[in-house]
C-alpha cells in the first residue's frame, strides 16, 4: 500500500525538481496544461470518434447553477434522482449505469480524480461545488475509457476558473428564497514570472422543509480554491509549466435520510417530521494538486499530476426504529404501521408505542485518497496517416474508515429524549483500502476523411477489508484489461458519422469480499454529427451487461451496507437526440435554442429473488429501476448586447423504483413531470451585471424518490436576485 504519510514527501520532491528550470509568464496557451481538460471546447466535440458534452462558463452562468444535476441535465444520456433538491448529494448515472450516490461514474475535477474513494467506497458523498467552476465535460463509450475506473457508463471532468496573465477580479452576491445567500470573490494576477488565483465562494439556505415544532432544515457551504503557477521563459530549452493547487470546503447542513408518507407529501410536501429533529451533516474537504508539464518539442510532451484529497464527514441522522419494523416498510404501508407513523410524527410518545425507540446513527467517516500519474502525448505522422499517441501509468491509493455508533431516543410531548445507553454496540467500525495501478494507451489516427481511435486500460486493484467488530480481513485482488475502438468519417464538411465499443467495468468494492464479481458490460454507439446553420447529433447505444452489481447502503433494509448482489445478465438500449441552431433578428437581437432528449429502455436477462431493495422478486424481462424511459430538456432565451433571457423546460417520464414491467404499480414508482426555469440578466456595462433567476415557476410538486427512507418532493418554487461587478 502506498503510505499516507510519505505522499508529501513525493509531492515535495516533485516540486523541487522543477525549479530546475526558470519559469516565465508567456506561454500559457501554449502550454500542456491543457491536460486539465478532456474534450477542450464545443469545437474539438465535433470531430471525436465517440459522443461527449462540454458545457462551457456561459452555460453555467445562464442559471447561475449551484445543483450539478440540473446543469447536466444539458447533456443527453444522463439520469439523475433528486433527493435534498438543492443538489448536496447528487445521484447521476450515465447511459444506465445505476445513479445511486454517482458512484459508477468517473468524477474528476481537472483531470484529476476527487471522489473521496473511488476504488475503495465509490459513493460520492462529496463533489465539487459546481458554480466556481468554468466548465463541465461529459463523456459516454468509448471516449470514457481514459479516465478508469468505471467505465461502463462514462465519466465527468468539473474544470476549475485558468489562471489569467491579466489582472482580473469579480465579486458577487446573491438572495433568493427561503432566505438564500451565495457570495463570491475572485481575484487573479501575475507577479514576473509567477501567476496565481484566489476564488472564494459561500452558499447558504434556511432550507424550503418545515420541521414539525420547529428547527433548522437549511445549509451552509464555503469553498477556497488557490492557485499558483510559473512558467518557463520563451528563451528556454524547453518549454515548462508547474501548478500547485490547494482547496478546502466545508457543509453544514441539516439534511436527514428520512421522507414522508405519500399521502403526507401530498397534503404538506414541505413537512418534515419530528423524528429527523437531530438530524444533521457535516463536513470539510481538503486538496492539495500538483500539474507540471514539459514540452520537449512540438510533437512531443510529457505531463505528471500528483495529488491528495481528505475529506471527513459525520452525518448524525435517523436511521430506523429500534425495537420496531423498517422505517421503509411503516412508510410505505402506514395503514398498517399506524403506531409507528404517529410516533415518526411524534403525535404520540414512546411509551404508548410498545417502548419504540428513535434510532439515532452517528455515520462518521473519514476518506483519503493520493495517487501520482505520468503521461505522454506524442504527435508523428506515418506516411498519410497522421498520429496522436496517448499513454499514461497512474500509482493510486484510497481508503475509508467508518465508524457508526447507535443512540436511542424517546419521543416524549414532541421532544426526542436521549435514553442514557452509551454502550450499544456499533453499527460499523472498519476499515476498507485499495493500491491500484492503472496503465493506458491510446492513439489517434486522421488519414483523409477519417479519425480511428483505438485505445486500451489495464488496472490492477489490490483491496483490502477490515472488519474490527468481527476481527476479520477480507481482501479483492482484481486485474482487468479494458479495450476500446472508435471511428469518425466525415463524409461532409458539415456531416460526420461515428461508432464505437468498449468493455464497462466497475469494480467491486473491498467490503464485498474475494467472492465478489466486479460489474462487466460491452458497451456499443453509434451517431452522425450535422453541424452547419444548426447543430444536431443522433446517437444510438447499446449496453449488454455480463454481470450487473447492486450495492446496498445503509439505509437500505435486509442487508448489510457494502454487501454487493450481482444481477447477471441485463441488457440496456436507447437513442440519444440533441441539437442546438441561433437565429438572427433584427437590432442585434439572437434567439438561441437548444434541446436534449434521451430515450431508455432495459430488461434484466434473468429471474431471481433478491434481498437488494430495489430489485426483489425479478423476473425476465423487468426494467431496473430509477432509470425513465424519457428525459428531455428544451431552452429557449433571446439576448442581445446588453439583455438576456432564457426558459428552459426540463420533463421525466415516470421511473420504477423497484424491478417490474407492465403496468405501473401504485407505491412503487415516481410519476412524470415537467419543470420549467427562467432566467434575465441586464448588462449595465462591461462591469456590472444583475441576474434574476426563477425556479420550477409552476410550483409543481411530486414525489421524485422514495430513497433513502420514504418519499421525497420536487424543490418548490425558487427565486433568487444577483449582482456581479467586474474589475
């Protein structure tokens, strides 16, 4: 295993040996930090030989985005499960792949992994905030599998603000509703040979719940990013860039697992029960990046990225009844569990409800993860056909270590009572913690109309499980080869046509055991590109899963949280649709328009009976679950010099939440429903700018998931008023 202690040690070497050379101001266009994207712009999409996205700043400012979920949802073939409607916790998948806490996708920002472990507890219960961020990179297939470990659905890169070589500063507030505050400041400059930025963000909410008798349902967030860069001068030997970036962010939200009733969301979606009153997160995160780049001619550049991420959380929340059935059974049958549901309401008290007790969970954990790549890009031509070779080797470790500890409390006249027990034995005290090595070629081939990508990933992943209650170790040692092809023509200056495949795979987790079988599918697309007046791409894709993994979490009942189940065959299919076209009026006037639209459809290969929650009794034939057959997104603004305004309209079709087909069960699934935003901004000058910025302007209010524990709304009716000022 590699030592957390000495990864400082590598980083500090690292930087002193790149003040071997002097660094100087000029070259920043020039140079290879480019590596921090990994498609580049709108432009470099239009020629891959596989389907991606770039949203760029613009985009993100059009709504001002804080929730990554609904930023994404600009991307076809991306499903996302709403839970706090503020976006703290996203749940996104691609193509597929299960959305559950994000955890089989690839989450980078700059290039550089930043789930807190991916390998070892691949949930996502961190990402970066999105809206200090000036670009979000999506990529499906094949154009994925750079960017390990999972690759059965696709990846994202959050990209953070470039340093500027001008002096640049920005400040900014926000108020909205439920006494919403987001505040930013950024300020970047160059000192000789030396640049650097600072770029600050805070956000904040009273929360849109009302707790039952009273209390706090809302969060704050703060975020620091600091950059400092040198680069060579143009005279040297060669031409050289070394960033050290470092990050903090914390959360303190009073955020709980625990919905409500379908009738009670219905009647008071905003309610909040009595039951969650302690519940609350907390958190901080910590980075620390090293990028160096060195370009030892204009064919060839090398390229290291070293890097360390903590981040602990203690998440103090309701987690069931103890003494009494699953809280996600009395919810979803509260005609039956009627004693139980008056006392989650607290309408009565402990004594007359057979002694049942609030089952209060500590969930504190700590995550780390460190690792060190070292890649290459090598340009060469071989007669017509002209060469981009990629290859990289990444050394990488991570680790989790929980520890969740149980108390009891009596609902006593609405109040929770702490029972005095101190000595319940805890839920989980362990330890999980991968090596892995990861090895990829890949090269890009232009010969006349065609681009040819063929690239390979091998990873070798050495885990290892510690479970101290039970003073056992369990450990899942895996290595798997993961090829992939893809092919563009271009048949027309404004007409491209693409196909791809490769092999998905996410790995098993250390908690699941040697036995355990990592998730393996073949993945295969295929589309045109029309890029002239308008842009459009069609895309069709095709997963056949070999073995599909669930991953139970704890708020999930009859298993234990890490336990894997394994689905065996599923096969999964759908045509990707979007576009975008300006149109020029009169007096300087533009309307943009743009859409996206993704059609789904899925069967498991098999029938089995499954003790996972969100699969049970399967037979063939059933669709997974929380994955909508149709998911579209169409905006519309007008804009000129100094105004803009857009309205988008987001729709869902209704998902499963639990394994079937047919006819739609009553209880078991999320119905359909359709959100439309607007936004204005008035540009006063060069300087100042004011944006207003409406959400879900129909107040429509459904039930989007009844996970982790009963059902949850749509966000109400949101607005927000800022100002930005320039320097």
């Amino acid at each position: 295993m590699i030592n957390k202690n000495y990864l400082s040690l590598y980083l500090v070497a690292f930087s002193l040996s790149a003040f071997e050379n002097s660094w100087s101001q000029d070259e920043v266009e020039n140079n290879a930090l480019d590596e921090i994207f990994v498609i580049g712009s709108n432009d470099a999409v239009r020629n891959l030989a596989g389907s991606a996205t770039f949203i760029d700043a613009e985009e993100i400012k059009e709504f001002d985005d804080t929730d990554l979920t609904d930023l994404l949802t600009r991307s076809p073939g991306i499903y996302i499960r709403s839970e706090d409607g503020y976006g703290l916790r996203p749940n996104i998948g691609i193509r597929g792949a299960a959305a559950e806490r994000s955890q089989k996708i690839v989450i980078m920002e700059d290039g550089i992994l930043i789930s807190p472990a991916p390998y070892s507890a691949p949930a996502a219960y961190y990402l970066p905030n999105v809206n200090r961020m000036s670009a979000v990179e999506v990529m499906k297939g094949p154009a994925s599998i750079q960017y390990g470990p999972h690759t059965v659905g696709g990846a994202l890169n959050l990209v953070t603000q470039p340093i500027s070589l001008d002096q640049q500063g920005m400040l900014e507030a926000v108020f909205g509703s439920d006494d919403y505050q987001k505040y930013r400041a950024s300020y970047k400059d160059q000192i000789g040979q030396f640049a650097y930025s600072v770029d600050l963000l805070r956000y904040s909410a009273n929360g849109f719940k009302d707790l039952d008798e009273g209390g706090d349902t809302g969060f704050v967030r703060n975020d620091l990013n600091i950059k400092v860069e040198w680069n060579s001068a143009e005279t040297a030997t060669y031409q050289q860039k070394l960033q050290f970036k470092m990050g903090y962010a914390d959360e303190d939200s009073n955020e709980t697992y625990l919905g409500l009733t379908d009738a009670d969301l219905k009647a008071t979606p905003d309610r909040r029960y009595i039951s969650s009153k302690l519940d609350r997160f907390v958190s901080d995160h910590t980075q620390a990046h090293l990028l160096h780049s060195i370009k030892l001619n204009s064919d060839l550049s090398f390229f290291t990225k070293a890097y360390v991420n903590r981040f602990d959380r203690s998440w103090n929340k309701f987690d069931g009844l103890i003494g009494g059935p699953s809280a996600n059974t009395a919810l979803a049958r509260p005609d039956v569990f009627t004693t139980e549901i008056a006392l989650l309401r607290g309408e009565i008290d402990s004594s007359e409800a057979g002694s049942q007790l609030i089952d209060v969970t500590n969930n504190d954990r700590k995550y780390g993860s460190q690792g060190i790549e070292v890649s290459l890009n090598y340009d060469y031509a071989f007669g017509a056909w002209q060469h981009n070779f990629q290859g990289g080797v990444r050394f990488h470790n991570d680790y989790v270590d929980r520890d969740h500890h149980q108390r009891g409390y009596s609902v006593v006249n609405k109040n929770l009572i702490f029972d005095g027990i101190n000595s319940r034995t805890k839920k989980a005290l362990n330890n999980a913690s991968t090596d892995a090595t990861a090895f990829y070629l890949n090269d890009r081939i232009d010969i006349g109309q065609w681009t040819l990508n063929t690239g390979i990933r091998i990873e070798n992943i050495q885990g290892e499980y510690q479970d101290f209650l039970n003073d056992s170790i369990a450990t899942n040692n895996q290595t798997v080869v993961i090829p992939g092809f893809g092919a563009h023509w271009q048949w027309r200056d404004d007409l491209g046509f693409f196909v791809g495949v490769n092999s998905g795979f996410s790995p098993a987790a250390p908690t699941a055991g040697s036995e355990a079988e990592s998730e393996k599918s073949t993945n295969f697309e295929y589309g045109l590109r029309y890029n002239s007046d308008y842009n459009i791409e069609m895309v069709g894709f095709y997963s056949d899963y070999s073995n599909l993994i669930g991953r139970c979490r704890v708020s999930d009942p009859n298993c234990i949280a890490g336990q894997e189940f394994s689905a065996g065959d599923v096969d999964i299919a759908g045509a990707e649709l979007s576009g975008s076209r300006v149109f020029e009026m009169k007096n300087g006037w533009i309307v943009p328009i743009e859409f996206a639209y993704t059609y789904t459809e899925s069967a498991f290969q098999n029938s089995f009976l499954s003790s996972f929650s969100q699969w049970g009794n399967v037979v063939s034939g059933d669709e997974l679950p929380y994955l909508p057959k149709h998911n579209a997104r169409l905006q519309i603004g007008i804009e000129n010099h100094q105004f803009s305004f857009n309205a988008a309209l987001r729709y869902v079709s209704e998902m499963r939440e639990i394994a079937g087909q047919g006819v739609f069960e009553e209880g078991n699934f999320t119905p359909k429903h359709t959100i439309i935003d607007m936004s204005a901004s008035w540009f006063v000058n060069d300087d100042w700018r004011f944006q207003l910025v409406a959400e879900n302007i129909t107040n429509k209010r459904v039930i989007v998931a009844r996970r982790p524990i009963g059902a949850r709304p749509t966000a109400p009716s949101l607005i927000r008023l800022g100002v930005q000022y320039q320097f």
